[in-house]
C-alpha cells in the first residue's frame, strides 16, 4: 500500500518573504506581549549572560518617533544596548517594560 504522504502534490514554494512575515507578530498583540514577557523573565534572571535584547523583531517606531511599537525602547536606549554593561540594560528592561503597562 503507497504511503498516501507521499502520494499528496508537492505543495506550492513558498517564498521567503511570505515565511518570514507571517512569523513577526504585529506590535501590541497577545504573541508580541508573550515575546516580551519571555525575554524580561530571562533579562532578570541573573545566571543568563549576556542580558537578553527585548528586540522581537517588530522593528517600527510610533507616530512621534519616541519608542519602538515592538519592545518599547527609545532610540538612545536602542543605540546604547550594545554598549551597556548588564545593570545599565536591566534598567532599560525595567523602563520599557512600564512603559508597556508590564511592571510588575
């Protein structure tokens, strides 16, 4: 008897772009704000290093330019990352993380 796997059509190629974007949440949904939440409960657990960028890849600034919609950060908190030691991002957690109604 034929595997009726193997007998399916192949399906259509999907392109990259397509794969991609259905994988990026949309900024302020319930899967961008779990995103989040994971990364936080891993920035404040002191055994992971380096602390965790809160990037989730919604990559978008509001309407005045002042935060992203994905992780809350400013564009000085944004540029500085790179730089900071781990206290100094724990505090930028800590600030974005208010600022998306998330403090506990």
């Amino acid at each position: 008897m034929a595997d009726p796997l193997l007998a399916a059509p192949p399906a259509e190629p999907v392109s990259p772009v397509s794969t991609a974007h259905r994988l990026i949440p949309e900024a302020h949904s319930p899967e961008a704000r779990a995103l989040l939440a994971d990364r936080a409960r891993m920035a404040f657990d002191r055994c992971t290093v380096p602390v965790p960028s809160p990037c989730i890849s919604v990559c978008r600034m509001n309407e005045d330019r002042s935060l992203c919609q994905g992780c809350f950060r400013s564009l000085d908190e944004i540029r500085i990352w790179s730089r900071s030691d781990a206290q100094e991002r724990r505090a930028i957690w800590t600030r974005l993380l208010a600022r998306a109604g998330m403090a506990e």
